[in-house]
C-alpha cells in the first residue's frame, strides 16, 4: 500500500524550495513515503516532516524542511526552537525547520539546502557545484 500524499503540490513554500534544491547539479525530486525528496543521487532535502512525541501521537509538519546537518553545526541549529529532530531521519544526523515557526529567511534555507547537498553529493557534483 503507497503511503498517502502529505503535501499540497501547489504550496508556494514548496515551489521556493523546489526552485533552491533543483538547482543544484543532477538534482531530482521525487516522492517518498508521502513527500518531495530530492536526491543527487542520495537524498540531501525533503519537504515536509514529522516528529515523535513521547506523549501522544505524532506531532506533524506540513511545512518543513529536513536537511542532513553537519556535525560542526547540528548543535548550534538544535538551540535554535525553529529546528527539530525528525522522526526517522532524526537518528542519522537529519533536521527540520519549522517553516512555521518564523519568518523564512530564504537565503539561510538556500545555504541550508546546500550544505546537506554538499554532505551527501558525490565529489564531482561537488566539484561541478564550485565552478
């Protein structure tokens, strides 16, 4: 059984993200389990999450962004109360940002897009991405 759609494909903090991480060299998006993923060819964004809660049921976020963060920084980003650890992803060095919990700055989700692309891209994407 596919998992159900949990996005609004015309949402337009969708269209922005989709613009950021299409970009990137031999960026793909495709659906996974519900969601935007984009690949290149290992996922480095998704739209959209989720986060457990001890408590009760799953605490969901239709606008989000999961990105995988490097070690140097995932500290920093988890004191920011925008951020949290994602069901799943959570465990592997992933985080999301609550779109909804701010104001976007578009030019931190583009250098956040970025650097999980940066962390997960074969070197020559890489190297393609610098020229």
């Amino acid at each position: 059984m596919p998992h159900p759609v949990m996005f609004d494909g015309s949402d337009p903090i969708l269209a922005r993200v989709r613009t950021i991480a299409l970009a990137l060299p031999e960026a793909t998006e495709k659906i996974s389990h519900g969601r935007p993923t984009f690949s290149a060819p290992k996922m480095f964004a998704v739209y959209g999450g989720s986060q457990k809660n001890p408590g009760g049921p799953m605490i969901r976020y239709a606008h989000a962004l999961l990105i995988k963060a490097d070690d140097s920084e995932r500290e920093a980003l988890q004191q920011d109360t925008r951020f949290f650890f994602p069901a799943y992803l959570g465990p592997y060095g992933w985080l999301g940002l609550d779109f909804d919990a701010a104001e976007i700055d578009w030019t931190e989700v583009a250098e956040l897009i970025d650097a999980s692309f940066r962390l997960q891209a074969p070197a020559r994407l890489i190297k393609q991405l610098d020229r």
